[in-house]
C-alpha cells in the first residue's frame, strides 16, 4: 500500500480515530504505519470483528444502543482531540451519524473504498466516495489533465478477502454477548452467510458448464449485438443510497421494460450476476418471465460466471447503476448509460441521453477524455495497492519503506528502516468504554 498518498491527504491531522475498516487487518497495519510516522491513533471497535482484527493500543470498544450513538461520537471527538477520521465505506448507517457529527465540529473526514480503478487501486478521499464524493470534475477540467502512466497489473487475493470474512463473522458470531446492541449494515449471522458461501461455490462449478455454450455464442453471432448489464450485490449502497430504484429487482424490471419498448429488434440484454451475491440471490426467474411477457423472451439472457472484461469486450454498451464495471466499460470504448448517481457520469464519458435513446443510438467516451479522467482519478482518489494482498507500504524515496511480514493469519507485522515511535493516545474516561489492548 502506497502510505505517502495516505500521508499527503491526512495532512498535518495528529490526532486520527479509526471506525469500521474493511474486513481483515488492515486498519491494525495501517494503525501501525500511522503511529511509525508520529501519529495519535485511536480506533472504535463496534462488534467483536472489529476487535479481532485490530490488536494495537487505544482501541474502545462500544456496547451501548444504536441511538447512543452520536453522542458517544461527540464525546469522543472532544476528549480525544481528534483531528481527523478514517473509515471504509460512508454509507453504513454508524459512519453516517460519525461523519454528520464530525462535520457538526469541523472535523475532516477520510474514506477508504474499494478502488474505482481496480485491480491496483483502492480509494481514499477526504469527506466521501462514489455519490458522496466532492471531487470537483468536468469535461472541461479533464481537458487539461495530462495522459497517465501505464500500470502493470496485479491480482487481488480472494482467498485472503475470503478467510478475513469468514474470521469475521465468526468473530462476531462468538463475541455478540460482548457487544449485545450492535445492529450491522448488512446480515451479520455466520450461520446463514456460510450457507449462501456454500451455495455459491457450489452455483459457480454448475455455471462453469452450463454457461459455456452461451459464452461462445456471447463471442460469436452475438458479438457486437448486446446491450450488457452489470448487477449489483442486493444490499449494495450503491442501490441503496445513490440510485432511486427500491432494490435490484427494480432496476431489472425497468431495464426490462425500457429494452422491450425501445431496443432495435435485432438487439440481445445480458444481465451478469454480481459474483459476490452469487450465493445470496438468483434473478432467473423474473427475467425469464418478464422477458417473455414483454416479447423479447429469446433476446434476453442471464448469467454469472461468464468472464467480465470478455464481456464488454464484445457488448454493444453497458447499463449499470454505479459500479465500477462503468470505468472498465470506457477503458474498452463501450457506450454507458447510468441509471445512479456516479462521479463518472459526465459529457464525453458516458451516454447524457435518456435510456429509450441509448438502446438506439448509444454515444460512446471520448478516448482522450477518457484517459484523463482516469489519470485524475487515480492521482485525486486512489491509493495503489489492496486491502488483501498483504504487500509492502511504501513512503517514497526520502522515507524509510515499511514491509508488511504475515505472522499469523489475522495479523501481520511492521518491520520499518525507521526507528519505531509508539505514542499514545489521550485517556479517555467514560462509563461505556472498555479500553482495548
């Protein structure tokens, strides 16, 4: 992970109080790479996954209701000096409250994200992403940004994401006495969710045979003739809180409907499952039937596990809501329409017509444009590296480098060529504290 871009937003903030990170030990690692360059970290912990991951001083766990909630923030922020906050994801109904009220005293917010430019990046912007964000862009900004570097390619290990899940909730499962009020922002039983990781290993061996023929097909006599669909997990924020649609059910029934009335008649729709819901949902059924009651029963089509970037490679364009499959869609000079708010959603990037009119005459991105948008992305937003791949922190050339060495599968270790600085965080005195270890 990249620290001198963290460094250079964090600016002069001293004083910084982490809350919910992704899943796994980042926020431990990146707690010790805080403190290593002088810094104050304190962390909130709301749920026993939380505190299993995250080993380092100053920690607080909290236990009380939901509606104690902005208080204890304000509390926090005032006894702790906290000049800053960092937190992944804006939209959890916890960081809400925390960024409403950190903006209530002037407190600057910081938001980590899986990266807009994937698989080498992940986001970091002050105040908030996708929707959220206040990075200030138009066409005509874009125009004088220079054209990027090239990036060579890295993989993100999922297996690892997979293991720090599983620990996760397990942790969470066996520590709910400890933290009897925590309401999460998604479901939150290990019992269920192993269920649905279960059924979904078991679905992705069946698709990998069943979806083989409509692959070729997909590459072949329907190349250049779909409009592609990229689904998104059913409980996504990016549904929730940047869309006007209820669910992702809604969304494909007014994709369905717009294709039905609008599209060329030699025109196919593939929807593509979102592979992370793949145990938690399947949409066959009301595509099918809605397909065929609009007429357009053999022009539809629905998979999961076909491969994505194959995909855009040989589709028309591209409907989605807010994702990220947007950026890669551009990168492969397809046509977009969003139906969410997204920062990418601009002249020369993305269709600024109406749906009826992208099935007719979709308007593809501006290759130059394009180019610079991504630049300007990654040097205002991203971060290079992962949350999961377990890989070095580097500060530049005039830093010491900071190598993260795995010593046990929920944490791992800070070796630094600095000498190592370890303050301490304010006291903090409450009644509903238990200071961590």
């Amino acid at each position: 992970m990249d620290g001198t871009a963290i460094l250079e937003r964090l600016g002069g903030s001293r004083n910084i109080l982490l809350l919910q990170g992704p899943v796994g030990p980042f926020f431990d690692h990146l707690a010790r790479f805080l403190v290593e360059q002088g810094r104050f970290v304190s962390k909130i912990n709301l749920n026993a996954g939380d505190a299993w991951f995250y080993r380092q001083p100053g920690s607080i766990d909290y236990s009380e209701q939901p509606d104690h909630w902005p208080h204890f923030v304000d509390r926090v922020l005032v006894e702790r000096k906290i000049d800053a906050i960092v937190l992944f994801g804006d939209c959890r109904p916890y960081h809400r409250s925390a960024i409403l009220r950190a903006r209530m005293k002037a407190v600057p917010v910081f938001v980590f994200e899986e990266g807009y430019i994937r698989p080498n990046f992940v986001t970091f912007e002050p105040n908030g992403v996708n929707a959220n964000s206040m990075l200030p862009c138009s066409d005509a900004d874009l125009r004088l940004v220079p054209l990027p570097e090239k990036v060579k390619k890295k993989r993100t290990r999922f297996s690892r994401m997979a293991r720090y899940a599983f620990m996760y909730y397990l942790a969470g499962r066996l520590g709910r006495r400890q933290y009897p009020n925590y309401r999460h922002h998604k479901p939150f039983d290990l019992y269920p969710e192993g269920l649905y990781w279960l059924r979904s290993g078991m679905r992705k061996l069946i698709y990998r045979f069943t979806e083989r023929s409509l692959g070729a097909r997909l590459t072949n006599d329907l190349a250049g003739k779909y409009f592609l669909v990229p689904l998104q997990v059913f409980n996504d924020s990016q549904i929730r809180s940047h869309s006007d649609f209820r669910s992702v059910r809604a969304m494909i029934g007014t994709v369905l409907e717009s294709f039905a009335r609008e599209a060329p008649p030699d025109a196919h729709l593939v929807f593509k499952h979102h592979p992370m819901d793949r145990g938690h949902r399947h949409y066959g059924r009301q595509i099918v039937q809605t397909a065929a009651a609009s007429g357009v029963g053999g022009r539809v089509h629905y998979v999961h596990d076909l491969h994505l970037p194959t995909l855009l490679k040989n589709a028309r364009g591209a409907v989605l809501v807010n994702s990220t499959t947007g950026v890669s869609a551009m990168f492969h000079d397809k046509p977009v329409k969003t139906l969410g708010r997204c920062l990418y959603d601009l002249p020369g990037l993305t269709h600024q017509g109406e749906l009826a009119s992208f099935w007719q005459n979709p308007a593809g991105p501006d290759r130059d444009l394009y180019e610079r948008f991504r630049n300007y992305l990654i040097r205002m937003t991203q971060v290079r590296g992962s949350f999961y791949s377990g890989g070095r922190v580097v500060l530049g050339n005039e830093r010491p480098t900071l190598r993260l060495v795995a010593t046990d599968p929920a944490l791992g270790t800070l070796a630094s060529s600095a000498p190592s600085v370890a303050p301490s965080a304010p006291p903090l005195e409450s009644a509903v504290l238990r200071t961590g270890t």
